[in-house]
C-alpha cells in the first residue's frame, strides 16, 4: 500500500478531535453509531497513575500534548511541540467490520521555534492501526507514529521525534505529580452532558537531551509541559475557536488557562483555569475569575487568520499581573495533511507581578479559529 493510499484510507476513517481541541470531519450520518459507542465523560472519574497516561480506547477521542522551552551549550534557545492524537473509530466506519478490536486513526504534529532567528519549523503525520505505523498502548505509556514516539522508563518519560530540518531527544523528567483540570474528574467544555474532557497536566518537567536543528546537533536542557485529554463529544456549533495557556512562573508555580469563543463573540460560561502551587496542589478558577486582553493583532500572510498578540492576564484575586509575549509571530500551523486544522501555537515569555512582586515565566499559547470557525462537530 502505498502513503498516498495510507493518506486516503486514513482521512475516510478520521473522527473528530479536540483540545488542544482539533477536528477532523466526519459524515454527519455516523454521528449517533459513533457516540453511542464511545463512552463520553462525566463526573466522577477517578483518576490513577501512571495507568492514566496510557490510552483510553473506551473514549472516542485522545492527545498527548508536549511543549517545553529549551536552551542550548551555545546559549540559543528553542520552543518545541510535539503532539499525538488518537481518534476512535466506530464500527460502520471500519474496513475490517468482522473484529472487534478497537481501531483508531493516529495523528501527530511536531514543531520547533528557533527563537533567536526567528524560524518555525512545523512537521505532521497521519496514519492508522492496522499498518503498523501507528500505535497507543492501553496499558502504559507507548505512543508511536511513523517514527515520532513517546515511551515511560519509571518516571521518564522519553520523547522522539526527526523530521527534514528539526528533530529531538529528549528526556522528561516530573518535577510535581500530576494535576487535575477541572471539577469532579471532567473538564467541561460546554453546557451539555459529556461536552468535556478527563484533563491532566505534568506542568513543570525537567528536559534534556538532544535537539536537531538545520543539520547541526544540540545538547539542551530546559523545562516542559505535559498535557493528556480523553473524551467523545466536547465542543458544540456556537463555539468557534479557543485560545490555550500554559504558562510556567519563575515562582515554581504554573498557571493553565483556556477560553471558549462563541459565534456571537461572547465568552462560552465553561470557559476556566487551574493555578498550580509550588507543591503541586491544584485550585480551580472559573471564568469570572480572570480576564485576558489582547493589545495588537498578527496577520498571517499564509491562511490570513488574523491572531491576538501581547495578552494582559489579571487574577485579581491572587494578585497575579502577567504580560505574555510571544517570542516571534510566525508560529502557525496549517495541518492540511492531518487534522485540516489551522492555528497558532507559539512559544512565548512572561513578564508581571505577583502579590505586588515582580515575576518572570514561560509559557505556550495555542490559538484556533481566527481564519475560520470550526467544522461541524459530532
């Protein structure tokens, strides 16, 4: 068979995907077969680690989701993505509908920011199970796409990733147990039952190894974030984008922070955070909690999606000030040639105070639907 073939069976077989909330569409037809036949989620999930970081086959829908920045011998410093996603697929969309076994659609996407010269290097992939090009364990962590993996050795997790003009190595190592987003094991997205995820993060990694940038090879060290998220069903018609925040403060503590954008360009209610303290420790904020302000604008002279630069963040009631700069602007993937999705996903530094004090960071945001709305969700 060969990748052209690969491409187009995989892109009959896709589902939709969501948070970092991707979409690949899917025949309205097959949207009752496919949520009857995952489970979605609800309240009450109790997580358990490190099972938790395997993959979910009763759900619909799966990412793992790793940024970091990095620094290397030479002093240059570098931002890198790295993303898996596995869509279910339901039984009348199968090619082989004589097994049960679970059979999925694998995507990934792989990106590294040279931040001193400003150059973003972007990479994806798409396959399926079945071919053996793509894999997730649903026993512990082992993800692997045409390459691309990610793989558990005790506490490390190990992440690889080559492609034309970047590649990595890496070693991650947590510095705080995992942290659970949301209320009552779900993350809700929407108003609707099971519109939400089961959402964790290891917000604060210890990262070293090897980072492949224009032919050259670069021993790094620096810090990640980690993200997993299952689920069926999360975003509804009247949203049409979201913007992401992981930002990690000079303090030892991180803040995650996501906002659903409506049609009628109203913030969705569901819209929240979590702060992360020096011990790990989560606390919930809801929407009312927070405000983000844009204060320029980014034309994308590519997909002319027109971004929000600079954001003020204020937490008024933690006394949290923060001023989050994108480290260039040219951060943008358009994913034609996996989840047909576009968005700005852009390494980026922090400046503010804290409790009157001031603070610095580094963090990540992620920005989708500013050159189109979503596609239909099932």
């Amino acid at each position: 068979m060969t990748r052209k073939n690969i491409l187009l069976l995989a892109l009959m077989t896709a589902t939709s995907i969501a948070m970092p909330f991707f979409s690949i569409a899917l025949p309205a037809a097959n949207a009752e077969q496919a949520d009857s036949y995952y489970k979605k989620a609800l309240p009450g999930y109790k997580f358990s680690f490190p099972r938790d970081h395997a993959s979910h086959e009763v759900f619909k829908t799966e990412w793992w989701y790793y940024t970091g920045h990095l620094k290397a011998d030479d002093g240059k410093k570098y931002g890198y993505e790295l993303t898996f996603f596995r869509s279910g697929v339901s039984p009348s969309e199968r090619v082989n509908t004589k097994t049960k076994a679970p059979s999925n659609v694998y995507l990934a996407h792989f990106a590294v920011s040279d931040i001193n010269n400003k150059k973003f290097h972007f990479y994806e992939k798409l396959t399926r199970s079945g071919l053996s090009l793509g894999t997730a364990s649903s026993s512990v962590l082992h993800i692997y796409n045409d390459g691309w993996r990610v793989d558990e050795a005790g506490d490390t997790m190990m992440l690889s990733a080559d492609a034309e003009k970047a590649g990595i190595k890496l070693l991650l190592s947590s510095k705080k147990p995992p942290v659970i987003h949301g209320k009552d094991g779900v993350s809700q997205k929407a108003d609707c039952a099971g519109c939400a995820s089961h959402y964790y993060s290891m917000s604060r990694m210890d990262t070293k190894g090897l980072l492949f940038i224009d032919g050259k090879e670069k021993r790094v060290t620096g810090t990640s974030w980690m993200d997993h998220e299952f689920g069926s069903n999360q975003l509804t018609e009247e949203q049409v984008g979201w913007d992401w925040y992981s930002l990690q403060l000079s303090d030892n503590t991180e803040l995650m922070l996501y906002i659903m954008r409506k049609k009628d360009g109203s913030i969705d209610k569901n819209s929240s955070g979590t702060i992360i303290g020096v011990d790990g420790k989560a606390e919930h904020l809801n929407v009312s909690q927070f405000t983000i302000r844009s204060k320029s604008k980014w034309l994308s002279p590519q997909s002319k999606g027109n971004y929000p630069m600079n954001w003020e963040i204020d937490i008024p009631q933690k006394q949290i000030k923060l001023q989050v700069t994108p480290d260039f602007e040219t951060q943008e993937l358009v994913t034609k040639r996996s989840t047909d999705v576009t968005y700005w996903e852009g390494a980026s530094s922090i400046t503010g105070t804290k409790n009157g004090k001031p603070i610095t960071g580094e963090g990540y945001v992620e920005m989708t639907g500013y050159n189109e709305s979503f596609k239909k969700k099932i």
